[in-house]
C-alpha cells in the first residue's frame, strides 16, 4: 500500500521538481549561506522592491516587507493610487492601502525567483505571500478571480490574503459574516453602510470556489443527451433536507394506505361476485334477473365509491407533492433546501 504523504502534497517545496529533504543540504547547496541562527544577513534583498513617492516601508534583508502608501496593484502606473485617489479633499475618494508581503517574485523563473538586485513591481501572482488591505481597489480583477455569484466589485475596500496555503484558524470558533452589524448607531434607518456610503444588501453572499472555476458546463447524461450543469451551486441546509424527507415520508405512507384499502374493497367485491352463481342457484327463475341487477347496480356503485375515494385521496396527495416540492425544492419556497446566500463548488 502506498503511504500518504506527510507533508500533503508531492508538490510540498519543491525546487527543480526535488523536494527539500533537509537543512543541511539546502547549507551544502548554498541556498541558506547567511543569517545562520537568525543573524543579519548583512545584504540587500534579491528583489528589490520599485517604491513610489507616496510610499513608506519597512523592510528587512530577507525581502518581508511592509508597505503604506495608495492602491496599487502592479506598477506605480496601476491602480487607483496611479489616478490620484488620495481622499485629502472634501468629499473625495481615498485609496490608502497597507500591503504585508514576503517572497517578492518567489515563483518567477519556475521557482527560482529572480537574480539578486533585480528591480520589481508588486506581482499578486509571482510573490509568495500577501495580506493587502485597500480602502479602494478592483480586488477581483487584481487578484485573477472569476465572478461567482457575489460577482465582480469595483472600487471597494478589501482584505485579501493569498499564499501557497493559507489557514485561518479559530480555538473557540469562527465566523464567516456578510452584511452590517445589528445595533449600529449613527447610521440613521438604513443601519451601516460600505466605505463609500453605499446600501448594503440584505444578505450578501458567499462563494467558495475551488480551482477559480465558477462557469457552466455541459455533460452527456445517461440518456446520450447533453445537459447543462451549474458548478457553483447553493449549499444544502441539512434540517430543512430532514424535513423534506419526512414530510415525503408521510405522504408515501398516505399513498400506501390508499393503495391498500383499495385492494381489500377490490378482494371483497371480487368475493361477492364470485358467490353470485351459487346464490342464483337457490333464487326462482322469475326473479333471476330483477335480483341480478339490482346486485349488479350495487356492486357498480360500491366499485364507483371506491374509485372515487381512491381518486380523491390521490389527487389530494398529488396536490400536497406538488406544493411541499414547491416549498422545499423551488428557491422562491419558504424552506428551500438550499442557501440563498452560500454557494460552493
């Protein structure tokens, strides 16, 4: 049997597709020849970050750094920071931003990076990790992401974080919470707005996505037909399913009940129609046939009641099936089995 890999992943550091197996050969390699023991390196960092006027960092050898300046993205070209979104005016519009990166253009050249003292801009897809946080920017797009069903918001704030793997981690709990808080004040009826004073949705929603594929796409069912599915759909709640299922339950237990007492008024009537003949026998000839009507117009009517009352009990079920499916399968129905808020992959 083939043992898990500890580390997760059989891409888990790789480097010209060889893993790091320990510390001394990335010494011997001279992938680690200073700083030993968390000693100043005494160097400058490989990428060397093109910093704007605006700009105030802190940094450090090893090429983590902190940036505080305006929105942007990519160059000092880029952004709303390159369009003179400052907000020292009345009633403009900032764009100030804190950007927490490490491993500037860590994933260039395959890996390798770039040589040491090359010159860059800020790479949201080649540098390592980030945390960007942007009173206004075009997230989305900056970062590559598709649309979803949120969509694709312009000139918002954010907090994106991206890394190889990132872990948000909570002892006691954590919450994923779209909309403004209850009790705000100084709000006035509409409660709190976004940060440029804006309505906020009733419930905004959450996609996760996984592999930034959010589209349609079209399979062949069983059937050789080609059907299309969704792949970012509502997530399932689980007790309004167990309602579903049990209220399915009692109405399959009604269509059995009608089901049977249809068979044992059918088993009935087939027993009085087969002791007819014998009964006959006994009755005088002249009577015979006044006799025999009247018991066939009784067994009409019986054979009539009872196909009515099965009818009935079954039209009533088919009604029942077609507003519990409304209620729980039907978006619009007031337990709909799915999130109207959530959508996942």
């Amino acid at each position: 049997m083939k043992k898990a890999n500890p580390r997760g992943s059989s891409a888990y550091s790789k480097r010209k597709g060889k893993p790091y197996k320990d510390l001394e050969k990335l010494i011997n390699e001279g992938l680690a020849d200073a700083g030993i023991l968390n000693t100043d390196p005494k160097g400058s960092p490989r990428a060397i970050y093109k910093f704007a006027q605006n700009e105030t960092i802190i940094a450090n050898p090893g090429g983590a750094s902190i940036t505080m300046g305006l929105d942007r993205p990519d160059s000092r070209g880029s952004g709303y920071g390159s369009r003179g979104f400052v907000g020292l005016q009345n009633k403009s519009i900032g764009s100030s931003r804190i950007d927490l990166v490490v491993g500037r253009m860590a994933s260039a050249n395959k890996g390798d990076g770039v040589p040491p003292g090359t010159y860059v801009d800020n790479s949201f897809f080649a540098d390592a990790a980030r945390i960007y946080i942007c009173e206004t920017t075009d997230v989305d797009k900056n970062f590559g992401l598709v649309e979803g069903i949120v969509g694709n918001p312009k000139a918002v704030s954010t907090v994106a974080i991206k890394s190889d793997h990132t872990r948000i981690i909570g002892r006691q709990g954590i919450k994923i919470v779209t909309g403004g808080g209850n009790n705000v004040k100084g709000f006035g009826l509409r409660g709190e707005t976004n940060s440029k004073g804006a309505k906020l949705p009733v419930a905004g929603g959450i996609d996760m996505i996984a592999g930034n594929i959010g589209g349609d796409r079209f399979v062949w069912n069983p059937f050789n037909f080609p059907e299309q599915l969704l792949d970012l759909q509502p997530v399932t709640k689980a007790y309004n399913v167990r309602d579903y299922l049990l209220e399915l339950s009692a109405l399959r237990d009604d269509i059995y009940s009608y089901c049977r007492n249809n068979s044992i008024m059918m088993q009935a009537i087939c027993t009085v129609i087969g002791q007819l003949p014998a009964t006959y026998t006994l009755i005088p000839f002249n009577f015979l046939a006044i006799l025999q009507s009247v018991i066939h117009t009784i067994i009409a009517l019986v054979c009539s009641l009872v196909a009515w009352f099965d009818n009935h009990g079954l039209y009533h079920s088919q009604a029942q099936q077609n507003a519990i499916d409304f209620d729980y399968l039907q978006h619009p129905g007031y337990k709909f089995i799915g999130s109207r808020s959530i959508r996942v992959t």
